[in-house]
C-alpha cells in the first residue's frame, strides 16, 4: 500500500547490475494510456530499458500464457 500513499526513491537498474526490461500488454486497457495514465509513462519510470509488448490485456497469464511466456523469456 505504501507505493499508493508514500513517495517511492527511484532505483537506477543499472547500479543494481540486473539487467530490466517492462513487458506491457498490447490490448491492456485495465490502467488509462495517456498523459494522466500509467502507460507508457510507467515504464519510463525505470529510466531507459526495454520495453516488450505482448499479446493479450492485463490478465494475459490466464488468456494468453504462450505468448507471454515468450515476452518474458525475450525481457
């Protein structure tokens, strides 16, 4: 709940030597697109990584698990 309420210190991925990378869903209307929306800003949030998109909506694992999977694997 704190991500909701409190302010949250960016992590740089880089530092962490971890490799990053955002897999967003191409038919997810679940969280608004746009300015005032969540995407794509929120993966810019992590600075500059990749960003994969995949087939399905927000709940792809149930509808679409191939394709996702196979986002993943290329993340």
């Amino acid at each position: 709940m704190q991500y909701f309420t409190e302010t949250v210190k960016p992590i740089d991925p880089a530092a962490l030597g971890v490799p990053a990378s955002y897999v967003v869903g191409a038919e997810d209307i679940s969280l608004p697109p746009g300015e005032y929306g969540w995407t794509p800003r929120f993966p810019e949030r992590l600075g500059d990584v990749p960003v994969i998109e995949a087939p399905g909506s927000h709940e792809a694992q149930f509808t679409r698990p191939a394709e996702l999977a196979a986002a993943l694997v290329k993340a």
